[in-house]
C-alpha cells in the first residue's frame, strides 16, 4: 500500500511540473508569410507630369488697333496660311469740351499760320521778280560798259538768293497746311476717323496648321501691339514634362523606358527624350526648398492611343531606371537591416524562423531583387513582429 502511494505521489508531481513548464514555455508566435516566386522585377521613378505640346505657335497682334470678332474655338481644326482673325485702325478717343476747345483753338491758329505763309511766300515771289528786272538792266549796261563784272555778278547772286528764299516760304508754307490738316484731325469724330473708305483690315494668318488651343479675346475688342490672339498647336506631337528630383534625374537616361498612367486612360509606354542639363529650385506643399530639373518624355504609341489626352494634362510618370525578367522576387514586407550590414529575411522552416541573410539587386515600393540567398517556392515572413527571432517557434496565420 505504501508502494503505490509513492507511485502516486511521484506521478503526480511529475504531472504537476510538465503542466507547469507547458504554462510557462514559449508559445509559437503567429506570423504572416508569403512565398518567393520568379518574376519581373522593375525599379522606377514616381512623379507627377503634365502634358504639353511640343510645337505650340503663339499668334500676336504686330500693331494696335481694334479686332474683329474671332469665330474660331477650341478644338477647331486650322491649315497653314488660314485667315485667324481681323485688325482694323483703332478708333480715336472721345473728346470732352475741354479737349474740343483747345482743339479748335489749334485749328484756328494753324490757319493763320497758313496764311503767314502764304503770305511769305507771296512776299518772296515778288523778291524774286524784283532781282530778275535788275539783272535784265545790269546785263545790258554791262554789254555797253556801263557797270563792272563784278557788279553784274552781284545781281545774279542776288536772284539766286531770292529764288531759294522763295523756296524755302514754299516749303514753309506746305509745313503750315499740315500743321492744319493735323488740327483739323484731332477735332473729327470717331465715326469719321476709323481710316480710309475701303481699307481693307489686317488679316492675321495661321503659321501653321494644328489645332485651336487657347482664344482670349473672342469677342471684338481693342488691344494692344503685342497682345496674344490665338495660340495653335499639334495634339499629335505631344510631350510629358515631369520636374524630378536632381537626385533621382540622375539616374534617367535618355532613350531609358518610361510608362504613363493615371491620366484616364491605361498605361501607355514613352521613353526619356531629354533630361535638362539646368536645375532650378522649387518650393514644395510643406515649405521646404527643392532642387529639380525637367526631363522630357514622348510617348511611343500612335497618337490615336492617347487622342483623348490635351495640353495640360496631368500624368503620372514612371521612369524605369533597373529591369530583369525571370529574377527572384520577395515582398518588400519581409526585408529588414542586419546589425553588420546587408539585408535578412525570416524564413520559416518546420515551424521556426530562420535568420537567412540576402543579397539584393534591387527593391521598389513592393518587392525586392533577391540574387543569393532564396530559392523559388520558399515561404519567408512578412512584416514580422518583435518576439520572432532566430530558431524560434512560430505558426503560420491564416489569411
């Protein structure tokens, strides 16, 4: 009897530790994995674009005056040499009393300089006159030497003294008649002075054919010398202008791949045309100072794949700067910095996860480039929490 009862006890307490150390031991921590799978892996820069025509013409008024109503839009469809739109002469500007009375004031002091020089003119012919009729007398009595040569060629300088005094009254007059015409003008009303009866206006023409992007002053209206009409472009030349990083403009090469997305459309292929060899700086949403730089893309379908895309519009570029076919693949998840350098997965094996490190040839915002390290089909942890470790249990969770 005492026998078992030693048996008992000492079974008991045997029980009674295993239940304890299965209380206390470690549980399996439960872990989310995914598995490493062969595919393509892609590398790229990320930022937004706008569209924008390469070769837009801007067609400008070369003078003043008052256009005439544009009945072309937007979108309107113009050939090389087609008539834009109108310039007539601007009309005058209205004229209060004040302006009228000092303009008829000058009208009439114009006319009495008319009549100044008129009558200096007629003062001067009859100069003239009188020289002619004293060199006909100095001449015959020199031809009976009676006077001196030299006398006689006083009174021939003396005729041509008169004749360019005469001249000049003329020309004198002719600066008064216009003097007048002038200040006659000003006192015309606007409805007399818009030019000539007949003149026919200035036509403005297309450079070049394309499309109607942009009219400002559709309406008839006066501008100025150098005010913008119409602006004209081809929507089957169009370009993507992104404005990236100059840390990351290095790495786009041009003629590199480039995709388009996110303009309403699906993804369209383009390539790097141009990376600007100037930077400038831009002040970002948050307030901090940026050095960017342009880079030009075109996209490489035909226009009809993208003929619902106008100027202006805004894109998302990717610029593909590293790409492989047939590589491993890792959810970036799963990649966490060793202590001593290089990168480590967990990989889970029988129930525990295994520090393997990894060497990578590239990782974007999803997956990694794993070169050494994994094997197809092998199962690694994803985002794995603080209580994994190496050789440590873990279960793998239900999705």
């Amino acid at each position: 009897m005492k026998r078992n009862t030693r048996w008992i006890l000492a079974a008991t307490t045997v029980a009674a530790l295993a239940a304890l150390a299965w209380a206390f031991a470690p549980k399996p921590v439960p872990v989310e994995t995914a598995a490493v799978e062969i595919g393509r892996f892609e590398a790229a820069i990320e930022e937004e674009g706008r569209t924008r025509i390469r070769d837009s013409f801007t067609v400008s008024a070369p003078l003043a005056g008052r256009l005439a109503r544009i009945t072309l839009r937007e979108g309107d469809v113009v050939t090389a040499g087609q008539v834009l739109a109108l310039l007539s002469p601007q009309l005058p500007s209205l004229q209060d009393a004040r302006t009228v009375a000092e303009g008829r004031a000058r009208l009439q002091a114009a006319d009495a300089g008319v009549a100044v020089a008129q009558a200096r003119l007629d003062r001067s012919g009859v100069a003239v006159a009188q020289a002619r009729h004293k060199l006909a007398r100095s001449e015959g009595l020199a031809q009976q030497g009676f006077i001196s040569n030299a006398a006689l060629d006083d009174d021939r300088l003396a005729v041509d003294a008169a004749q360019r005094e005469r001249d000049t009254a003329a020309s004198q007059r002719e600066v008064a008649r216009q003097e007048r015409a002038q200040a006659a003008a000003a006192l015309q009303s606007p409805g007399a002075a818009g030019g000539k009866p007949g003149a026919a206006p200035l036509a403005l023409r297309a450079p070049a054919g394309g499309v109607v992007l942009k009219v400002p002053q559709p309406s008839e209206a006066s501008v100025a010398a150098g005010a913008v009409v119409m602006t004209l472009g081809d929507t089957r030349q169009m370009e993507i202008l992104a404005q990236l990083l100059t840390t990351d403009a290095v790495q786009a090469q041009a003629g590199g791949a480039a995709v388009i997305e996110g303009w309403g459309g699906p993804p369209l292929p383009a390539r790097v045309r141009r990376v600007e060899p100037a930077a400038f700086t831009k002040v970002s949403a948050l307030g901090v100072e940026e050095q960017r730089v342009n880079v030009l893309l075109e996209m490489t379908p035909t226009p009809d794949a993208w003929k619902q895309m106008g100027d202006g519009f805004r894109v998302l570029v990717r610029v593909v700067t590293t790409s492989a076919d047939g590589v491993l693949l890792v959810p970036i998840g799963a990649l966490f910095p060793r202590p001593e350098g290089g990168m480590a997965v967990y990989q889970l094996d029988g129930g525990r996860a295994r520090l393997q490190p990894v060497e990578l040839g590239g990782r974007n915002s999803r997956v990694g480039w794993v070169k050494s390290g994994l094997s197809a089909g092998q199962r690694v942890i994803v985002y794995p929490p603080a209580g994994v470790n190496d050789d440590g249990r873990v279960t793998e969770r239900s999705p």
